[in-house]
C-alpha cells in the first residue's frame, strides 16, 4: 500500500518569504505521524498545500495517490479536516454542521456520530455563535471523525479541549488507526505526541530537520546517567560524555545516546553500587530543535 | 470616569484604521453637492434658464418622489439643495451606519472587543468613541458641503443648511444603527435592521411629499429636508435630528448596560440537532435567505411607491418643451409616463445592485472568516462553492428586479386603473437584471483576483449611479455613459428593445465570469 501523503521538497513563497523551503514529509499507511516545529514553522502551510487550499511554488507532493491541487475534491471524500481554529457559521446549530460537512464529505456512519456526539458530550442544538473554542473544535472533531474516510489531518485538534475530552479524542484517534487508516496530526502537546504518535517529523523554518519513530529520534540526543560507584574510574577517556560532576562516591553525567553502552561499560568496571539512567523526555528533543533555531537567529 | 477610560486611545484607533474608508465617504458626498453646484450653473447659464427649469419641475410629483419638495428652483441654491439633499442624506446615513456597526457588533462578534475590553478600557468607552467618531465624520461632511457651495456665490445660511442637514441625517441613522447593534447578534444584521431603516425613511418621504403630508414627518429624510436650504431656512428640524439621534443614543446605551457581552437582549434559542442541508447550494441559500427575501420586499415596495406616483407626470410635463428635453436626455421617446417609469425602473435596479454586490462579495466573508476553507476540505470543488454563491446571486437579483418592476406595475395600476403597465414595466425591469449581472460581474472579477477587492464592485455601483443622476450636469461624453450598462441598455418602455446591446451586455457578463471563475481557481486562498 502508498503512503496517503508523500512530500519532497515543497516549497510555498508569500511574496518574497519562503514559508515553505524544501519540505519533506512522509506519512505510510496505517501510522499516527506527528508533525511538530515551533510556531510559524509552516505546520498549518503544509496541510493548507495537502488540501489545494494554497498551490505550491515548488516540490513533488502526492496525497493518496494524487495532485492535491488538480484532485482536490475527488480526494478530499477520503480524507478529513479539523482546523487549529475553527470557524463556523454562527447561525447554524452544531448538529447542522455536523450533518452537512459530513454529507459533503460524502456520507456520515449514524452510529458512529451518535456515539460520538455523545462521548465528546456535545450539545449539537446549540447554536455556533454560542460555542467555546473547545466546543467548536469538537464539532469539526465529530464531523471529521464520523466520515467514512481513510486520511484525516488535524491542525492542533486538541489546542480548546479540556484534559478529559483530550483523553476521548486519544481514544477516537486509536480506534481510527486500528481500522487501519492513517492520520497527520500537528500538535504541541508533546504528553499527546508520546501516547499518539508512530512516528514524528520536526519541521524549523519550512525545513524538515528531522524524521522518524520517537526510538530513533531519542538516539539522537542524549541520556543522563546518574551513578553511586566503590571507586570513580576515570571517564576522561570517554566520547560522549558531557558536563561530568564528580562529587565523593557519586557521579552525575550526561551521554549521547549512541555512546551509552560504552560509559556503563566504564561505570561498571568502578563497581556499581546504584544507577538510574533516565532517557531523554521528548521535551529535551523538542528543546533541543526548537534551542538551535533560536541559537540560529541573530 | 471610569466608565469611559480609554475612549481617546480607541478614538484614535478609530481614525487610523478608518481613513481612507471617512475620506472616500465624506469626499463623495461632498462631490454630490458641489458637482450640482458647478452643473446646475453651466446647463442654466442666465435666469431665463433656470425660471423655465423651474417651471416645468414645480409641483411635478414624479420628481418631487424622486428628490423630495421643490422649493425655489429658480434659484442656483434650490435647484442645487433639491438635486443632492436626499442623495446626501443617505449617503450620510449609509457611511454613518457603516462606522456603527464595523466599531460595535463587528468587533463584539469577531471577538476582538473581548480582548480590547480586557484592558484599561471602560465598559462604554467603545461606544463612546464610536459616537464621538461618527460625529466627527458628519461634522467634516457638513463643513465639507458647506465650504463646497459657499464659493460659488451661495447664501452662507442656504450652504450650511444643507450641510448640517445631511450631518445630522447621519447622526440620526448612525444612532440607529448603534440600537440595532444592541438588538441583534451579527454586524451583518445590523446593517440589515438599519438599511432597512434607511429605506422606509427614504420612501415614507417619498410618499408623503406626494401625498399626505404627515407621512413626510415620520421620516428623518424629511426631517432633513425640512430645514429648507435656500428657501427662506427654518432651523428647527435640525433640532428634531439631534434630539432623536441623542433619545436614541440614550435608549442604545440603556439596551447596552442590560445585556451579556457578545448576545442579544434575549438569549440564543436552540437549533436542531440535525441538520437539514444536503448541500454547498443549500447552505448558502440559508445564509442568504434573510436578505434575498428582505431585498425582494424592499425592491416590491419601492416599485408601489414610484408606480402610485401614476400619470401626474403627463399632466405637469406635458405643454413644457424644456422639461420634455431635460427629461427625454439620452432618451429620445416620447412617451414622458414611459421614460419617468423607465428612470424609475433604472433606479430600482441601482439599488438593487446592492443585493447583488454584497451577494457576490458574501464569498470573500466565508473565505476570511475561514469557512470557506472548511467546505473546500470537503468534497466540494471552488467552482461548485463559488456557484452556489453566484446561483443565489443571480436568482436573488433576478428575482427583485421583476418584483420590483412587478410593484411598480401594480402600484402604477391601482392609481390609473391602466392594469396593462404590469406588461409593460415587468419586462423593462427583467432587462436590467442584465445590467445589474453585469455589475455583479465586476465585483466577481475583482473577487477572483483577491480577497481583498471588495472595492470593484462598489466602485461600479457608484460609477453607473453618477451617470444615471450627474451625466447631463458633468456633461459626460455619450461613450462614457455608455459603459454603464444601465446607460448602454435602452430605456424601455419609452423605447424599443435593442437585441444588439441585450447580446452586447450578456457577453461582457459571460466574459468576466469566466475570467473570475479563472482567477479564484488558480489563486491561494486567504484565511484570517
């Protein structure tokens, strides 16, 4: 089976301004793919190129086999939307949207909008212009999630929600990758991303900077070990370590992940009284991406 | 107080952000007036002139609906008062209203007051300084028109009449809208309620300067008119202006301090839980019902008001040679019931480019509010988006036009008993829905090239209505009016149809709907 979206080198200029600047970004069949990067990395430009809402200036891009742009409504009966912010028509009630974007999109499952409707604890005879934030977004949510579709693209679906519906949107997004289907989803809520995500793509500056499972990514940054040792060896010898504290019996550093075994190798042969090694949180990952780009601006 | 921090901050944001929108408002309807004064001089170079003009417009009940009571049209001052009063009155009204509302339910709904008022703002300081903008804007207008006419050797009392009628009218409306603003939820609304209020005004003076005199005075236009500019003035209908546009004022305000933020007096009512719109030309239809079918009551109601004018114009034109060629300009019929009714039925159509302009220009809202891109995430392409638009568009313009050319027959009908004028002046108003098409066209064009020209539109609205109410007195080349279309298209009943310029018409539409339908398919589209 293709990957639903398959990106190579996408770029997007408004006027002069590279939003987009050789972008890649692969989603395969059948996985959550994570996409992160600080705010105005170009998340929403991509998806908004992936819909045939913006053209692209430049790059290869296939979503389900086909030209966003030229395909875009044919394409879009398998694929659905939930924006970061969503707007909706005030004079409508929410059941009404629900009903039309799904019949748009070509089709709701009933049980499932009914079970949805009622999981995300949604009044849908409320009229939009009385809606939260997070109320609107569980519309779009809803509206997305009751199609019979086989992509769905979520711009940071989750930014309104409270901390309950975010754990009912976890579990529609699981049972929707169980049938098979896959899902881009753009978030900052890194705690989201962990418990989601197969795979993530960090993107800085409309530039992908790194791709891969949240395994891989991990190796590439670094673990901090902590150790109560008989004797400290000496650990100048070592690549790797960064930031050594010796203090008495104990020793505190940080390794790159690549480098791990080798520096227990070395702790152990000081005889191993305690050890913790904690591995990198994804914060540290996204700091770490996110850090440079700020170290990378004047 | 308290109450009122932070006015002169949001005042002055204001102004910034409206300049360009206050000097285009103001500097057009300053134009109205002084254009007449520098037209009205050249057409009517020495007395006799103007004493003949004068004659055969007097007491003439179809341009007394038109342009309200003739007082002292053998004067440079009355003709100049009479020609652009009621035009500058709702011009000055329509800015008015559009400041309201742009400054009070539009910010309140887009959720940009929330986040002003969480400042160091006071709770009335928004509509303080919306107030004190409005009276700004028509207290340059009035200084404007007055300043305009003083040069050209008018009374200084005549010229500041007219100018502070005309900035009190504004006041009065713009107060209106400031209540409707209260009492409805969207800013689109608001300008329904207060447009509307516009329109009764407009025709209440119409009637009542024809007929019972008492209707006249239910109308602030006639109010306005009342100061009599250049006819012996009398000052106190502007203290009438006033005094309604502050009760009204008060009352928004009073309405203001007895509701939520962001509603209505009354609380929103529930909506189905399940919809019933099946698709892109349903929705659209939804959003647009209330003001096709608002558009279509106003269009019918304006057509009874000219058509129960009746034949008054054959009696009071029909032995003055002069009127017959003032009249008949650009026309060349001869049938002075025909043409009055053929201008009339132009008239309609004008205004109901309204409708089709702001129809057609709705696309642009639902693509900056983000709506659009919602849809367009569906399976619906941009072609059939944007046609569900247009069909509403064009069935909407259609449809008022021939209700509107439906009421005048009628109303024509009632008065004369000659029942025969609804054959008549139906199909000459389903003749410019062509003309207004094409207008709508325009702004279409403008649209597909960006989301930001709304102006193209407007900008021809404007333009066919200069050359419908000023070409004589601007002296217009023949070509110049012509490419208005209202002006291109004969002037029917008075003449005959002319297929060619129908064909000639129809194909310009055709072309800039096919250039617009282009450019919106291969352009990004905006969002917020």
């Amino acid at each position: 089976m293709t990957a639903p979206i398959r990106i190579q080198g996408l770029r997007k200029l408004f006027g002069s301004f590279a939003a987009l600047d050789g972008l890649d970004l692969e989603v395969a069949s059948g996985e959550v793919h994570g996409f992160l990067g600080p705010n105005g990395a170009g998340k929403s430009t991509t998806i908004r190129v992936l819909l045939g809402l913006l053209r692209s200036d430049g790059g290869a891009i296939e979503l389900l086999g086909g030209d966003p742009w030229t395909d875009a409504a044919r394409l879009h009966r398998r694929l659905a939307y939930v924006p970061g912010d969503v707007s909706l028509w005030p004079s409508l009630s929410g059941g009404e949207v629900i009903d039309l974007l799904g019949r748009l999109r070509g089709g709701l499952d009933e049980r499932r909008r009914a079970d949805l409707v009622d999981r995300f604890e949604l009044d849908p005879t409320k009229k939009c212009r009385t809606y939260s934030k997070g109320n609107r977004q569980k519309v779009a949510l809803v509206a997305a999630l009751a199609s019979d579709v086989e992509l769905l693209m979520l711009d940071e679906p989750t930014s309104g929600l409270d901390p309950l519906m975010e754990a009912v949107f976890t579990d529609c997004v699981d049972e929707f990758r169980g049938e098979g289907h896959s899902v881009l989803l753009s978030s900052h809520i890194l705690a989201e991303v962990e418990r989601l995500c197969d795979r993530v793509s960090i993107i800085r500056a409309g530039r992908t900077v790194e791709s891969g499972t949240l395994a891989d990514l991990r190796h590439l940054t670094r673990t901090s070990v902590t150790a109560e040792l008989e004797q400290v060896p000496d650990l100048s010898g070592l690549t790797g370590i960064h930031e050594p504290e010796i203090e008495g019996q104990q020793v505190r550093f940080q390794v790159d992940t690549d480098h791990l075994g080798a520096a227990i190798e070395a702790l152990s042969r000081g005889g191993i009284r305690s050890l913790t090694s904690t591995p990198p949180t994804l914060e540290e990952l996204f700091l770490r991406h996110y850090g440079d780009w700020l170290e990378d601006e004047p | 107080m308290s109450r009122f921090a932070g006015t002169t901050i949001l005042l002055r944001s204001y102004l910034r952000r409206d300049r360009w929108m206050l000097l285009g408002w103001i500097a057009a309807n300053v134009a109205v007036y002084w254009s007449q004064a520098v037209g009205t001089r050249s057409i009517y170079p020495n007395q006799a002139d103007l004493d003949r003009a004068a004659a055969s417009m007097e007491s003439n009940p179809a341009f007394v609906a038109l342009a309200g009571p003739t007082r002292a049209l053998d004067t440079i001052g009355g003709q100049v008062a009479w020609q652009s009063s009621v035009t500058g009155a709702v011009l000055a009204a329509l800015m008015s209203m559009f400041l309201v509302t742009r400054h009070t339910r539009a910010e309140e709904e887009s959720g940009r007051d929330e986040l002003v008022r969480s400042s160091v703002v006071g709770r009335d300081a928004s509509v303080l300084a919306t107030v004190v903008l409005v009276i700004l804007a028509n207290a340059v207008l009035a200084a404007g028109i007055t300043l305009s006419l003083v040069g050209y050797d008018l009374e200084w009392a005549g010229c500041l009449a007219l100018g502070l009628s005309a900035g009190l009218c504004g006041l009065v409306f713009g107060a209106v809208a400031l209540v409707a603003a209260q009492v409805v939820t969207s800013a689109r609304a608001a300008n329904g309620v207060a447009g509307t209020a516009i329109g009764i005004a407009y025709v209440l003076r119409a009637i009542g300067d024809v007929g019972p005199g008492a209707l006249t005075w239910l109308s602030p236009i006639g109010w306005s008119q009342g100061v009599r500019a250049f006819a012996g003035e009398r000052w106190w209908p502007l203290a009438l202006l006033a005094g309604v546009a502050v009760v009204l004022t008060v009352t928004a305000l009073e309405l203001l301090h007895r509701r939520d933020f962001g509603s209505g007096p009354w609380p929103a009512r529930p909506g189905p839980a399940r919809g019933a719109l099946h698709s892109e030309l349903g929705l659209v239809w939804r959003l647009q019902r209330g003001a096709v079918i608002g558009w279509c009551v106003g269009l019918f109601v304006g057509g009874i008001a000219y058509g129960s004018v009746g034949d008054g114009v054959e009696d009071l034109l029909g032995d003055s040679e002069t009127s017959r060629d003032i009249f008949l300009a650009g026309g060349g019929g001869t049938d002075l019931v025909d043409s009055f009714y053929g201008v009339a039925i132009v008239m309609l159509a004008l205004i109901a480019c309204g409708f089709t302009v702001t129809s057609v220009l709705r696309m642009r809202g639902e693509e900056v509010d983000g709506h659009a891109e919602l849809l367009l995430a569906t399976a619906v392409s941009r072609r059939r988006w944007s046609w569900a638009h247009l069909t509403v568009t064009i069935g909407g313009s259609a449809a008022g036009l021939v209700l509107g050319g439906l009421g005048l027959g009628v109303g024509y009908a009632i008065v004369t008993g000659d029942a025969g004028a609804v054959l008549r002046y139906v199909p000459a108003a389903a003749q410019q829905v062509l003309s207004v098409l094409a207008v709508g066209a325009i702004a279409w064009f403008g649209y597909g090239l960006s989301s930001r020209f709304g102006v193209p539109g407007w900008l021809a609205v404007a333009f066919c209505f200069v050359v419908l109410m000023f070409a004589t007195v601007l002296q217009m080349p023949e070509w110049m009016q012509d490419v208005s279309p209202f002006h291109r298209l004969p002037l029917l009943p008075a003449e005959s149809f002319d297929l060619a310029a129908a064909v000639g018409v129809g194909v310009v539409v055709v072309l800039l709907a096919i250039a617009g339908d282009q450019l919106l398919r291969r352009r990004d589209l905006s969002h917020q």
